[in-house]
C-alpha cells in the first residue's frame, strides 16, 4: 500500500459517484493518510478525533461522525475499534479500495489530452504519464513529531513541561508499572507533539485540579485523558470548575 494508490483509488471512486463524495470525506481520508503516515505507516492506528475534526476545521462531531462512517461504508477506511465518545481516537486502518472501479477518470484524463493536443498540434507525451513509485516506508518523516523511542524522552518533556508552566522543579526519574504500561499503548496511537500539547494543557489548568494531577502522569496517561489535555491546550479551556468532582472521561 502506498499514497498513490491511496489517492487513486479515491479519487477514481470520486469521479465515478460525485453524488456521494463531499468535501469532508476528502478532508477526513487526506488527514488519515497524512497521520498515518507520520506515524511510519502502521497497519493499524489511533485516529484522535478531537485532533481530525480541528485539523480538518470541521466543528460538528455530527457531521464528522457521519463522514468517517461513510468512508468506512464505502471501504476507505476499516474501522477496527470504534472510540467510546468524541473525545477519544477511533482505531483504524487504511484499504486501497480498489474493486469495481470503472477507471472513468482514467479515460476522461486521456480524452482531455487528446482534445489538448489537437488543438495545439504538439506532443503531450508528459501528460499521460504518471509516476509511480513503491512507497512502502514514509515520504517524509518529520524527526519533532515521531513517536517517543523511550520512557525517558517521556518523562524529560513531562519534567520541562513542570518547570516551564508550574515554575516547579520535577525530578520524576522513572515510570511505574501501570503508567508505563499505559504509556507504551498510548505511544502506539499518538505523536511526540500530541504528547507534549497534552501536557501543557493538563500543566495549565488551575480550577479545581488536584495537585497530584500535575504531579505524576498517573492520571494523564489513563483512559484517554490525553485527549482532552490536547484539546484544552489547542482551544485555550479550563476543564475544571468544582474542587468535589473532577470530571473524567
């Protein structure tokens, strides 16, 4: 499997049923194909939802929901865990789709060269051809946003992040059993980035937040609870209003 194919086949799909294909469907598979991508082309990974839907602008979890599940209907997108609410990843993989397809924009792409080079009378040559190449390790990796290569790299920016936001030196030098067993599943499904953008954001919440919460990933790393700590940073939220009841997912 590799990009081209990916793009092709969708776009073959495309042309053949423009009634079904919206903007947002594109936005959606593009972004899947970019993230996994990022992620070294796994077989199967975490699709954050909160993180699509902001990096694609769409506002409605509705609307974006009912895209992804057409995707998956229309077997773009295999749908291997579905995420238990809006605020957690779906698990996903990407399929080439490439059955039934009647290769009408292929013809209509040759029928358009053709009318072009006979109304310039020159060759076109460069246009039929298209470049194709295996593609099964990344077009581009970009170092800042792999995924951690160990606990340490972890638990450094976890300490930067105290420092730098709570104005409270943090000397966590290692992991416990059940936060690094949490944390090696999460480091499957999201970036280095994704992982830092949560901590600012846990690190910024003043009301109502127990101490411990900043303390030690204990809490961070569980359930998920990332998901809202990347959201609260990317929109600016304080989650936390009642000392009595935190809320969790």
């Amino acid at each position: 499997m590799d990009i081209y194919t990916l793009y092709r086949n969708f776009w073959d799909f495309s042309f053949d049923n423009p009634e079904k294909v919206k903007p947002n469907h594109i936005a959606i598979f593009s972004f899947a194909i970019e993230h996994c991508n990022r992620l070294g082309w796994k077989k199967k990974f975490g699709y954050p939802t909160t993180m699509a839907m902001d990096a694609i602008g769409i506002k409605s979890y509705g609307t974006y929901i009912k895209s992804l599940n057409e995707l998956v209907e229309w077997g773009f997108i295999i749908m291997i865990e579905k995420s238990k609410n809006q605020y957690s990843a779906n698990i996903i993989a990407l399929s080439n789709n490439d059955k039934a397809h009647s290769k009408a924009l292929d013809k209509a792409f040759v029928k358009h060269a053709s009318k072009q080079d006979e109304s310039t009378h020159q060759s076109i040559d460069s246009i039929d051809k298209q470049v194709y190449k295996d593609n099964n390790t990344p077009i581009y990796i970009n170092a800042n946003n792999l995924a951690y290569q160990s606990e340490l790299e972890f638990i450094e920016d976890w300490n930067v992040a105290r420092k730098s936001i709570l104005g409270v030196q943090s000397n966590m030098r290692k992991l416990c059993f059940h936060e690094s067993e949490n944390f090696k599943d999460l480091n499957k499904n999201f970036l280095k980035e994704d992982f830092k953008n949560g901590m600012r954001g846990l690190m910024k919440q003043k009301n109502g937040i127990l101490p411990t919460m900043q303390l030690r990933p204990d809490h961070f790393l569980k359930d998920l609870n990332i998901e809202k700590y990347i959201d609260a940073h990317l929109n600016k939220k304080q989650l936390y209003t009642d000392n009595k009841k935190i809320d969790r997912l």
